[in-house]
C-alpha cells in the first residue's frame, strides 16, 4: 500500500496560502454569499473614510482582492497587498472579471517599506488585529507608519477600548459557544482533482484555532494538507495596540463607535 503525503504548513502565512489556494479552487461554492458578507463588512467603514477625506487607500491584507475591489467601486484610489503568493496571484484575476484595473503586489508586512511604489492617505487591514506577537505587530506597525502620507491613517478593527484581558477571555468562550467542533465541506471536484475540507477547531488561550483539512485526491492517489490559522485571534487589548502604535510612530491612536482603530501618521 502506498503511503499518503501530509503536508503541515509551517506558520500562518503559509496556511493563509494553501487556504487561497483552494479557497480559489471551489470558489463557486462561496463566492456569493462571501460577497454580501464583505459588502456588510465594509458598510460601516465608508462614512468614516469620506470623513477622514481619504482618496488612496493600500488594502494590506488583501487576500483574493474582495475588499479591494468593493473600494475601487466606491471610487478609492487602491491597491492591494498580501504576504500570500495565491492570493496574490488570483486578486488581479478576481478584479479582471469584476472589471477593475488594480494593482497587486505580494509584501509581507515588514517589507512594505520596500516593495510599495508610493505612498497613501490609508492603509486598512483586516489582519492586523490578529498577528501573532507584539514584535511582529511592531515591526508591522512601523513599515505601515513608513508608507502613509503625513497625516494619513492606519485603520483596522479592533474590540471596544474598555475590553480589559480578563473580558478578552469572556469573547473566546463566547466564540467557542458558537463555534462548532469540525465540520466537513461537501467533496468539490474539477480538472481531475477532488478536494474535500474538513474543519477542526479547537479553543486557546488567544483566540480558535482553526485546522483546516484539505483531502485531496489526484490520479487515484490521495495526498493531505494542514492549514492552521487562528480564527479569530482574540489577544489584544486597546492598551497594547496604543503602546505598539506609539512605539512606531503614530502621533495619536482612537476608537470609533463602529469599533475601528484609527492611528494617524
Ligand atoms: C482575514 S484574511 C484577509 C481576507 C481578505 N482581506 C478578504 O477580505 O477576503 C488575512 C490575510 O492576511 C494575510 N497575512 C497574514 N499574515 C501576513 C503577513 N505577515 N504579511 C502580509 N499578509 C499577511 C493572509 O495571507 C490573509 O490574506
């Protein structure tokens, strides 16, 4: 009997990229409804980009280019950026269809610095709340900081200012309570291959963990990959985003009743 390949991604980065990577491969399963849940998403944030006056924006953990896409047809100047090579190489692709001219380009956060051609008025993540180690959210941080127009925002979600560690605690055993154990997806098969995910979560002293199983199965033959991610992570509390954001330079850090951070340059 032949042995079955596992493959275990070694960090996040690398789960994101094998999630994109299927996430693109099935996308007729998910798309749609996925588009109504980023257009809800987005919703509240419109307003507050029309206030703050903001023309350019960098959507620096863009994925497949969904958010990014919805800010060019609201008229934003934009670019996207992600650490995911799939992502980033599928988000041109996904804006073609959506008939969009927007460049994308793969950055880590700690080389933005590096490989943005320009500077913006924002710079929006929905990742940033959930990285890993205050080190990495510094260094984050400080590269975001590097590319912004004087004055210009670094904008994020982010939990209610007063949540201390102890309520952080309550949100993840509010999140377990609606999390469920696994799930499996129905198998989903094109070109040959047939893909099945199943969903493992478990819960941790930061956020749920999310182990994502992907069975696949090629020329008979089956092989296996493991994407870990935490889903969501729930670590932070305002005071370390405060402190990590002063520490890199912003001048002032505040909240909004729609629960986005502000950071200006
Ligand atoms: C929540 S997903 C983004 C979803 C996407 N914005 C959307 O609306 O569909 C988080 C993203 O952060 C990216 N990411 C994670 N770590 C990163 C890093 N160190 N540098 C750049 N991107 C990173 C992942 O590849 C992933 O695309």
């Amino acid at each position: 009997m032949s042995k079955i390949k596992i493959h275990v991604c070694s960090n996040e980065l690398e789960s994101w990229d094998t999630i994109w990577k299927w996430k693109w491969f099935t996308r007729d399963v998910w798309e749609n409804v996925y588009w109504k849940e980023e257009q809800a998403t987005l919703r509240p944030l419109f307003p507050l980009l029309h206030k703050l006056n903001i023309k350019s924006i960098l959507d620096c953990s863009c994925g497949l280019g969904f958010k990014t896409i919805l800010f060019a047809k609201r008229g934003f100047e934009v670019e996207g950026s992600d650490g995911s090579p799939n992502a980033i190489k599928y988000a041109p692709q996904l804006a073609k269809e959506k008939r969009v001219k927007i460049r994308f380009f793969l950055s880590r956060y700690e080389e933005l610095g590096e490989k943005c051609k320009r500077k913006y008025d924002c710079v929006f993540s929905d990742n940033f709340d959930e990285i890993e180690t205050y080190k990495y959210m510094k260094v984050a941080a400080k590269n975001i900081h590097s590319i912004l127009n004087n004055d210009g925002k670094l904008i994020f979600s982010a939990l209610p200012p007063h949540f201390s560690r102890k309520d952080l605690k309550k949100v993840i055993e509010k999140e377990w309570r609606k999390t469920k154990r696994f799930d499996v997806d129905a198998p989903y098969e094109k070109d040959g291959i047939r893909v099945t995910r199943i969903e493992v979560n478990e819960k941790t002293s930061e956020g749920i963990l999310e182990n994502n199983i992907f069975l696949i199965e090629e020329h008979g033959v089956l092989r296996v990959e493991i994407a870990q991610i935490m889903n969501p992570r729930i670590k932070w509390t305002w005071k370390d985003y405060y402190k990590v954001l002063k520490e890199a330079g912003f001048s002032e850090v505040y909240s909004t009743k729609e629960n986005f951070a502000v950071a200006i340059k």
